[in-house]
C-alpha cells in the first residue's frame, strides 16, 4: 500500500536530486517550527548549549528566516554559557585549554541539532527511496528525472540490500551521466566562436545541472564525491 512518503518522493521527482529536495525541505520546516514554535522551549535550549549552538552552514539558514527575537534569545543563552566557560579558565591552563574554550567548533562534543534532523530525514526518504524502486510507476518516472545526486546515489547504494535493484540504478545512473556528458560538449561547442551563432537548447543550463549532479543541492552537503 502506497503511503504519503512515497508520493513526497514521487512529487520530488520533478526538483532534481529527490533526496536533496526533501532533506532541505524537511530541514526548512524544522527550523521554521523551532523558531516559531519551540524557541523556549527549555529542553531544546539545553540541548543547544550542549552542542554548542548550530553548524556554521544552519546558522545561516536559520539567520535568513528572520525572527531576530528567537534568535536573540538562543544566542544570549549561547553567549552567557561561553563567557562563563572563558570566565572559569584559570592562570594555569594551558594554551591548548584556552584555545579550545575560545572556539565553540572544537569544544563541541554533539552534533548540530539541524544536521542530526537532516540526517534522520535523509535515512527516513533513502528507505522510502529502496521500496519506492521496484514500483512501476515509480521507476517509470525515475528514468524520466534528473536522478539522484553522486553523494546521494553513492549513500543509497550503501544502504541497499538488493544487488539486482544497485545494478539497476547504476545502470540508470550512468545513462544520466553520459547524457549530462553529451549536453555539456555541446554547450561548450556552441561557445566556441565558430558556432557561436546557434542558439543554445536544453545544454544551456547543463553547467548547472553538474554541479547538482556532482555536488548535490546547495546547503545540503558540504562536500562532493
């Protein structure tokens, strides 16, 4: 029976990387319910503080949503806890002590709360991903789409159980390479001054799509394959 994250993902077909999509959207409603909703809530502030505030990539997506009360408030509690810690360092601590009590990335111990979310969603939608595949309808649409991303691809591959359905998808996979291959000789033909003159077609935007290809969505991963 087809349930609703099969029809998220289904739907996601149509934004590029499906698991990019869903990961960032599902990142975006938690931030906005945090903000709007939970911001003072006390366990949530102390699980905050004990991960030393946010990475530096969820900092600024949380930053563009706005509500600069919310956020005033979880970074006075932030603040207040690092000027205590630095206030605690006494005259014999070390350089290295001292060091890492000034930075809250190599004192932090848990990871971001966002990024622990993020991947719980991502681990949520690579499972709906496996027993979505085998589906016709699916599958149909799948071949039709821009694919997965070579980071989520390379993540849905380790967490499949069935070689026959990895073979399949790395035979999808690699079509969509070949085809991304074609599409980005032609536009950098067609840059070429003596062809300068045509007009560019659906290669236009393929430098684009190979970054997603490569890289995944913006925001998602901070590095590529």
């Amino acid at each position: 029976m087809k349930h609703t994250p099969y029809f998220n993902l289904l739907e996601a077909l149509k934004e590029g990387c499906p698991l990019c999509f869903l990961v960032k959207k599902a990142a975006h409603k938690l931030m906005d319910s945090f903000l709007y909703e939970s911001v003072n809530d006390s366990a949530i502030r102390k699980e905050i503080i004990a991960s030393k505030g946010f990475c530096n990539r969820h900092a600024w997506q949380l930053q563009k949503l706005g509500d600069g009360l919310g956020q005033a408030i979880v970074y006075n509690d932030l603040i207040e806890r690092h000027l205590q810690e630095l206030t605690e360092i006494n005259t014999s601590a070390s350089l290295k002590e001292l060091i890492k009590k000034v930075s809250p990335k190599k004192s932090r111990k848990k990871i971001c709360m966002f990024c622990k979310q993020e991947k719980d969603a991502e681990e949520r939608y690579l499972s709906v991903f496996w027993e979505s595949f085998g589906d016709s309808e699916f599958n149909a649409q799948y071949k039709n789409s821009f694919g997965l991303c070579l980071p989520h691809l390379s993540a849905a591959l380790k967490k499949s159980k069935d070689m026959e359905l990895s073979k399949e998808l790395t035979a999808i996979e690699s079509k969509k390479l070949e085809d991304l291959i074609t599409e980005l000789k032609e536009y950098k033909r067609k840059h070429d001054y003596r062809f300068s003159r045509e007009k560019l077609g659906k290669e236009g935007d393929s430098w684009v799509r190979a970054i997603e290809k490569f890289m995944g969505k913006k925001g998602i991963y901070e590095k590529g394959v």
